[in-house]
C-alpha cells in the first residue's frame, strides 16, 4: 500500500478541506459560520457542502429560529475517520 494510498479525492479541494478543518476541532457549525471562516459565497458553499452530505462525511440539521431557517453541520463519525486518514496521509508524503 503506497503513501498516497489514504489520500481522499473528496478533500482535494480547499473548501471541503476547510469544512472539515471547522467540523473536526467543533461539535457542529452553521452555514453562516462557515460561510464566514472559509470566505465563500452561498452556492459556492452550499455545493460542497452538498458533496460531503452525499458522502455521509456530515450531517445537516435543519431548524427554526423564530421564522429564519437555521442549519448547523457536524461532522459524522465516518467523515471524522476519513478525514484523520487523509491529513495522516499527507503528514506521511510531506515527512
């Protein structure tokens, strides 16, 4: 098994990777939040945030804040590995 082995295709983008970055050292983050840290526009966001949900690496909870729609991401227990895995991966390449 090579170094680049562990190396996630999902993550090779900087905005994937910045949401994971968010989710893995918080217990969740709203779109707002993130939208914010990472200096992205909503489609921009909301498009990768979409690519992570289909790969069940987050989770969305939609809710109501009086009658603002509210949406906070975690990242799930798969997501936490596979990223973990990926960031051992490339400490490996660069060491």
């Amino acid at each position: 098994m090579g170094i680049i082995d562990n190396i996630n295709k999902l993550f090779d983008h900087r905005v994937r990777l910045g949401i994971m970055s968010v989710l893995a050292v918080n217990e969740a983050a709203d779109f707002n939040r993130l939208k914010e840290l990472l200096n992205v526009t909503d489609g921009n966001l909301a498009s990768h945030l979409k690519a992570l949900e289909k790969a069940e690496y987050i989770s969305v909870e939609k809710t109501f804040i009086g009658r603002k729609p509210h949406t906070n991401y975690k990242a799930t227990k798969i997501g936490k590995l596979e990223f973990k895995k990926h960031i051992e991966a490339l400490e490996k390449l660069i060491n």
